[in-house]
C-alpha cells in the first residue's frame, strides 16, 4: 500500500518552498512563477475539458495536462539539487501531436487571412483565455531560461500549444456556428 500524501506541511509558512531537489526558494522565485503558471495553465484546459465539448477533443485535453504536470516538474526541478529519481521529461513526439491536431483541425476550417478576435463563443472564448496564459507561461519560461537551463522541448511545447489552442478556439467557434470576428485594423 502506497503512503498518502499530507495535504500540508506547514514548510512554506513562512514564504518559501522547496524544489525538486530539495533547494529551498521564496515562493516568488522564477523557478515558481514558471511553474506555478504552466499550473494555472494546466486548471484552466481542465475547465474547457469539463464544458459540452466532443469526445476526441476531451481525450486530447487529458493528455495535453498530463504532459502539462511533466513540463512543471521539469521546471520546479533544481539542476543542482540532489534527486533521487529519474523525472519523465516532454520528448519531441508530445511537440508533434500538437502539430498534428493543429493540421487535422485546419484542414476543416476557414483559411484565415487576418487576425481574429478572441470570442465569438463561450467555450471558444475559454480557449483564447487558455491561449494567453500559455503564452505567458512560454514567456516565463524563456525569461528563466536565461538564468537556469531549461529543456529546449519544454519551451517548444508552450510555444506549439499556445497555437493549438487557437486552432481549437477556432474549432469550437466554426462548430457551434459561432461569430468568428476579423480584427479591422482602422488606417
């Protein structure tokens, strides 16, 4: 039987957390920020799998946040501290199912010739949220990555899922007989 987790600890009362590896930072190091926002990241796709969405897109989503926990744990991993195991890593076939359902979906949809704005759908609108906090999860990391090394395939994949989840907003909008609208720019 498998001993169960303690909810709490009482170790990071004080504003600091430990990283894998057993380094004790403040909980506003950049290690955490990036981390803590891929998490974010990873609870607001759990919200879009929950909404009336196709089976296929569901099952696509689990395995996006699945690979979502293994992208933080590379990140709250302390490249100098002391780990006792080997941590799954994001390899570059997690890159491609990404770019896989990015031309799967497109193959269905509109060309697109200008920018959208976001919306024209709740479920749609969610994704564009998603979206965004992927790109500031992707920004984070870049930024930490000029302090600490970073898995190059961990960037790659926010950078490729920040992209799905356009795709997918455009998906759900064009599916549901959504109001996709073009950005005019006023010249």
């Amino acid at each position: 039987m498998s001993k169960e987790w303690k909810i709490y600890t009482k170790t990071g009362d004080k504003g600091e957390t430990s990283l894998i590896g057993g380094t004790r930072v403040p909980k506003y190091h950049n290690r955490i920020e990036a981390y803590g926002t891929v998490d974010e990241l990873n609870s607001y796709i759990g919200l879009i799998r929950d909404m009336s969405i196709d089976d296929y897109s569901k099952a696509i989503l689990v395995q996006i946040q699945n690979c979502l926990f293994t992208l933080e744990s590379s990140l709250a991993t302390d490249p100098e501290g002391k780990i006792n195991r080997e941590l799954p890593k994001v390899k570059p076939a997690d890159i491609e199912v990404l770019e896989k359902e990015i031309d799967r979906m497109n193959e269905s949809l509109p060309a697109i010739t200008s920018f959208v704005l976001p919306g024209g759908d709740i479920i749609s609108s969610h994704c564009h949220i998603a979206r965004t906090i992927c790109r500031r999860a992707e920004r984070i990391s870049i930024k930490l990555s000029t302090q600490y090394p970073i898995d190059e395939n961990d960037i790659k994949y926010l950078n490729r899922l920040s992209d799905y989840l356009f795709v997918l907003a455009r998906k759900f909008v064009h599916e549901r007989s959504g109001n996709e609208i073009p950005w005019k720019a006023d010249i």
